[in-house]
C-alpha cells in the first residue's frame, strides 16, 4: 500500500479503493503519482483545493469534474510504463494516449484486426524498429481520437484511419523519427512530430451530438515514448508541464512548461 500520508489524504474512498487492490508498490506509486497530479493541476483550473475535487463518470466509463466545479474543464489520462500523461482543454472534448515503443510479439495479428486496409499494408512492408514505431504511432491516434470520443475500444479501431501514416510517399521514405526518439527528453522538454492533422471518422454507432472530425497531435513525452493528443477543435499551441513527484502536489516547485505553437 501506499505510505505517503499526502496520497492516502487527497484521494477520494473509491480511489483508495482501487490502490488498494494493485498487486506490487510499484504500481500503486504510479496510480498514487498519476491521481494526485491530476488532482493537483485540475484543482488549479477549476479553484478547487485537491482534496475536494469530485469526478463523475459516463455511461462508458469515461471520468469528468463534478459540474459543481465548473463544465467546461475537460481532462483525459494514459500511462505507460513509468510515464503517466495528462491532457487538458477548456471548451472541447479531449482524448490521449501513450505508449512505449516495445517488441510486440502479436503485433501483426493485431494490427491485421485493428486497422485499416491500408494501414495493414504500409505497416506490413516495413520492418523491425521502424514497424514497431508506425504501429505504435497508428495505435496512440486512433486511441487518442476514441477515448476523446468515450468510446474507447468499444467502437472499431479500423474505422479510425489515420490518413498522413498510411500515405505510401511519407511511410517509404525513410522516417526522421528514430533520430528524434533518440533526442527526445532532453532538456528542451516533449516533442511535437510534425503538425496537427485531421481524422474524420464513421459517425455510424455515435451519439450525433458526438463530433465526426478531430484533430490530432503527436508528441513525444521522452526517450522510447510515443503519446497522440486528440480533441474537437484545432488547438494553436500545446502546452507541456512536467509534474515531478508527490512532494510537488501543493506547489508548482515540480513543475516545468515548455510551449509549442503547431501548425
């Protein structure tokens, strides 16, 4: 369990709940690390001490702040490995994932039932690291874009293509990323790819106040790490904040920013 007296207070009882049942200390400091930060920077938007922040939850599971505290702050979290990412916005819905770029045994068997035609095709002819990349990258949009949505892998993956990864001109040509993996985390902070691109997806099976188009950004948090932010509106610029630690819960000692306007 764990023993940091500033998690046990600041969490609500069903987040006690849950670290509770983790298995190992080491993912109950992640989930202690990942409630707490967003805790800590929710309650800064929303003028809210930590403590007394209340979240509520769709039908799919997919969390809010209490409208009490204000409706128009909307939030996403994912972790991985030993990153966690938070991703806010004001006004629009929003959706992030992120993954570390790892050997999947399954990885094509997974990637012919997921994606796209298209996407299984570019994605087949490449090789090694630069497979595991592109697969890793296509998985981070299209989570991004379905969990921004509330849908989360209820709702087909292949039906979310992400058109500028599958594009044969772009994914042939030998690819800039692994120079940028191997720079990434460095003091200048994250890292946007490139620019923010569009997905339109298949409205079947949505909520039709539910938005058709979203724009989706790529980021790479740190060395070996691959993240998509998606939300319903064009965004002008990113901002990244790195949150160190528990200690850093009541203060912004922890904190660092960094600014990237995208086009």
């Amino acid at each position: 369990m764990c023993r940091d007296r500033l998690c046990i207070e600041i969490l609500s009882p069903d987040e006690r709940e849950r670290l509770s049942r983790l298995g190992t200390e080491r993912q109950q400091l992640r989930f202690c690390v990942a409630r707490l930060g967003l805790r800590s920077l929710l309650s800064g938007y929303a003028g809210v001490p930590p403590g007394a922040l209340r979240f509520e939850y769709d039908s799919a599971g997919k969390p809010r702040i209490s409208p009490n505290h204000g409706e128009e702050i909307r939030f996403n979290l994912s972790h991985s490995g030993d990153w966690v990412v938070l991703a806010l916005v004001r006004g629009a819905e929003i959706g992030v994932d992120l993954e570390l770029i790892r050997q999947v045994p399954t990885l094509i068997s997974l990637a012919e039932r997921f994606f796209s035609e298209r996407e299984f095709s570019i994605l087949n002819s490449r090789e090694g690291k630069d497979r595991e990349i592109l697969f890793f990258r296509l998985w981070t949009c299209k989570e991004a874009v379905l969990k921004a949505i509330g849908k989360g892998l209820t709702y087909p993956l292949e039906k979310v293509e992400v058109p500028w990864l599958c594009c044969s001109e772009v994914c042939v040509a030998h690819s800039p990323i692994e120079t940028i993996l191997d720079r990434a985390g460095d003091k200048d902070g994250p890292l946007v790819l490139d620019r923010v691109h569009q997905i339109q997806i298949d409205e079947v099976g949505l909520d039709p106040m539910v938005s058709s188009r979203w724009w989706v950004v790529e980021f790479i948090p740190a060395f070996g790490y691959i993240g998509a932010l998606a939300i319903d509106r064009q965004p002008a610029q990113v901002e990244f904040f790195t949150w160190n630690g528990l200690t850093s819960a009541h203060t912004d000692g922890g904190a660092s920013t960094s600014t990237q306007p995208i086009a």
